[in-house]
C-alpha cells in the first residue's frame, strides 16, 4: 500500500515487536484498588491526574510509532518528497501500525498524533510548533519538562514538553549537525541558527545540571523596517529622520543594550539607509543581519574541531575583510579582542561603519570599550585608548527592554571628541518616563533634548539639511 517511501524488505532492517500500549480500562481488582487509593486524594486532584496519565500515554505511543516509522520510511526518498506526500504516507504507516497494536484513537487524538509525527520526523519536534507560532519571540527550553515562551515581553509556561533528555538531545543535534557544528559533553554549549534565521542556543548536561538548556530567538519572517519600529512605538519620525541623515553621512554607530533590547533588529533598520551602491561586509559569530542591500558580503566565525584546530575568530574574519576593499563593515557584535580592529577599521577610511555592544548607556558602552581592549592584552596609556573611542564612534545608540516588556530607543548620543582626559559626549534625543499606568504599563514619551547635533554642518553638506525644528525639547502630554 505504502510502497512509494517505505523501506523494501531488501532493505528494511528486521522491527522488532514493540510493546503494546495498552488503553483498555484495567481490571476490576485493580481497578477497585484505584479507587480506594484515589477516595483519600482530594477531588480537585482527580481530574489533574486524569489529563497527566493520558498525556503520558500519548507520549508512549507517539514514541513507539516514531520508531516504527523510521524502521519503515527510506529516509533517502523522503529529501524528494512533497509536504503532503509525506503527511499521507506518515498517515497511512500510522494507521497500519496502530491497528496491529490494536490501539484504538478517537478523530481529535489521531489527527494530533499524525502532525506530531511529521513535526519529528520533518522538523524540530515538540518545538515546531512553537515555532510556527508568531507571536512568540523567545523559546527557553530548561530540561525536557520545563518549555518557556516569551510572549509581549512576557515568560509563560507552556504544556508543551520532551518525552525525555534524550529526546531532547536528538533535536539539539539535529539542529546544530545541520549547520556544521557539535555539541557533546567535550564541547557542551553551541552557537547555531535555524534555517529561518532564529538565533539557537544550547548547553548540555554535565555543564546542564538538570537537563539540557536551550534558548531560541525567534526571527520574524517579515524584516522591520524603519517605519515599522516607528508605528510601534520604538522611537519618533524625527527620531528616524536623524538617524537616516547619519546612517547617509556614514557616521560610526554602536547599537548598544541589554540582552533582548532589540539591538540586531535595530541594526537591520538602520542598514536600510545604507545606499546600494556601496559594498557591505558583515561579520557574525552566528548568521543573524538581513541586510537588504545587493552588495553584501557575509562571514561567520567558527569554533574549533575535535583536535581544537580550525578555530575561526571574529578577528580573523576582522582582519581579512579590511583586506576585501570594504565601503562600510558591520560586525554583528562586538565582545572580545575583536573591538581594536573595529575601531581601526573606523578610523583608516571604513566611514559608516557599525556595531553592537552589550551595555546599559552610552557612557557604560564607552567603558565597555575600554575594557575590551584592557582584556585583549593591548597595553595602552588610558588617554590613547580613549582618543582612539572618541575619533572611531561618532555615534550610540541605546536600545532597552523596559519592565513591561516593551522595547524602546531609549537615548541617541554623540561623541565630540576629548575634554582632558575624558571623552565628551551629548544626549540629542531620549525616552523620557513618566510613570506607570494601573496595569504596570510604562507611561513616557520621546523628546529632543534641546541640544543641536555636532555632525549638523555634515549633514547639510550631505545633502541632509534637518529642521532645526526636530532639535526643540516636547513637553508632557
């Protein structure tokens, strides 16, 4: 009946005789032992208890057809295959093999079984469908039975779990393995991206105490432009228009933020304003930039083999992209001994240049940066270091994840140069806050904050002659 995918005879291995799962009711001695055991739990526990044991026994079976499927499909023909070819034939193998069994489905149940089949067999498991879920931005996988999602900026708990740490395992490799990379208990944390771009990583036990951790950022299929961000909120029109005009003018940017601020996605819209004439070159630990221009050239470090050969470091790629007569080169985040030849980049004719740093402002980016290349091993009078910072960066911006979840472009500041010793920077725009609604949402508004841009001369040469008008401070509504 199934002969299109399944496995010949020739080829198939011998199955052994899986155990049967049993669903009919127990037997009346046993039952009544149940029920006498269950008459001293309170009542509100008995139906909890009923939904736990069924969810476990669909767990059994899924476990058990999955095995029979993959002693039944030819794997090889299924690369060729059709999405609805396939659910068809996963249906029928089911159907065949539930009946041998003689496990008996209702409708609801059967169909669920099917899809979580073709999601093992096709996908990422348990997890696909969170996946296909939009209006999930973050999966946190904290050991088999525990699945978080972030939701509006919110964790919630979900149902969704693993049948086991081994289950969880085989999606974890099934997923680096398809991007040329390992994790095992000699290497146990790992980098990757999905095929949709999501950012994907997991650490795993010994390092993992109980159980496998795995942390998903989703990407949304749809890039964000600049007027996307601006309908939600995440910054103003002039906002926008300032960045626009030094995006053109090929200013130094760094994005900076907290963990889950936005700092990629802002570097995307920001690189929208990069004209398509000039050539881009980006450079990644893990594949993340959508840029939307035609001349890009993208590069992903890599860790080291089994031998601890073969390692390449943000650095490497650094250093060979100056080499690949570069117009601007955006690092997807800077964090190591990488930052020093991002700066020289800025300053020997790489103009427009950006970056992302981990930072809570402006000021503490510039410290970042300081000590970034103290960590490198660079021995350089502190003075130097920061004329270096003050004559690369022209210009930070900090993105935040505020307290009820919302993302804002909490300050835009530029660098002027050096005072003495220290480096001088002023606040153009800013996020004001106000106060907190009943339901803890944040109540502020943005406002320029009266101070002219330094780089307005610039701008005006550029072509980019701003209002004076998007300078003035707007009071509280």
């Amino acid at each position: 009946m199934f002969s299109k995918y399944k496995k010949t005879p020739e080829t198939a291995a011998a199955r052994k005789p899986a155990a049967v799962v049993d669903l009919a009711p127990p037997p009346a001695a046993h039952a009544a032992k149940t029920v006498v055991r269950k008459a001293a739990q309170p009542a509100a526990a008995a139906p909890i208890d009923k939904d736990v044991k069924r969810k476990q026994r669909m767990g059994e079976i899924k476990l058990e057809l999955h095995r029979a499927l993959l002693d039944n499909l030819n794997l090889a023909a299924l690369e060729h295959a059709s999405e609805a070819d396939l659910r068809q034939e996963i249906n029928a193998i089911s159907a065949e093999i539930l009946s041998e069994k003689s496990i008996v489905l209702n409708r609801e149940d059967r169909m669920t079984l099917n899809s979580e089949l073709f999601d093992e067999v096709t996908g990422l498991g348990p997890l696909e469908t969170l996946l296909k879920d939009d209006t999930v931005n973050d999966i946190l996988v904290n050991g088999p039975q525990q699945i978080f999602v972030e939701r509006d900026g919110k964790l919630q708990l979900t149902d969704i779990t693993f049948k086991d740490e081994k289950h969880l395992l085989r999606i974890i490799d099934k997923i680096v393995s398809a991007v040329g990379r390992r994790v095992d208990e000699s290497n146990p944390y790992v980098d990757a991206r999905l095929q949709d771009g999501s950012r994907f990583n997991a650490m795993v036990p010994p390092v993992a105490v109980d159980g496998s951790l795995v942390s998903i950022r989703k990407f949304k299929k749809d890039k964000l432009a600049i007027d996307d961000l601006v309908n939600f909120g995440a910054f103003t029109e002039e906002m926008a228009a300032y960045l626009q005009a030094a995006v053109a003018t090929r200013l130094n940017i760094i994005v900076s933020g907290g963990t889950g601020s936005g700092k990629t996605t802002t570097l995307n819209a920001l690189s929208s304003f990069i004209d398509n004439a000039e050539r881009i070159l980006t450079i990644e630990d893990t594949a993340e930039l959508q840029l939307q221009q035609t001349h890009v050239g993208r590069m992903e470090s890599r860790p080291a083999n089994v031998e601890g050969k073969g390692e390449v470091s943000p650095r490497d790629c650094l250093k060979n992209a100056l080499r690949m007569r570069p117009d601007r080169i955006i690092v997807g985040e800077t964090r190591g001994e990488e930052v020093i030849d991002m700066l020289q980049a800025m300053n020997t004719g790489h103009d427009g240049s950006m970056t992302t740093i981990h930072a809570n402002s402006a000021r503490d980016g510039v410290s970042r940066l300081e000590n970034m290349i103290a960590m490198a091993g660079i021995e350089m009078p502190l003075k130097a270091v920061r004329s270096q910072i003050s004559s690369a960066v022209n210009l930070i911006v900090q993105a935040s994840r505020l307290q009820d979840g919302s993302r804002r472009m909490t300050s835009i500041t530029e660098i002027t140069g050096m005072e003495g010793d220290v480096i001088s920077m002023q606040e153009i725009f800013r996020y004001q806050r106000v106060g907190l609604t009943p339901d803890n949402k944040i109540i502020g508004h943005f406002t320029a904050t009266g101070v002219r841009s330094h780089y307005a001369e610039r701008f005006r040469m550029w072509g980019y002659d701003l209002p004076s008008s998007i300078y003035e401070p707007i009071a509280a509504q």
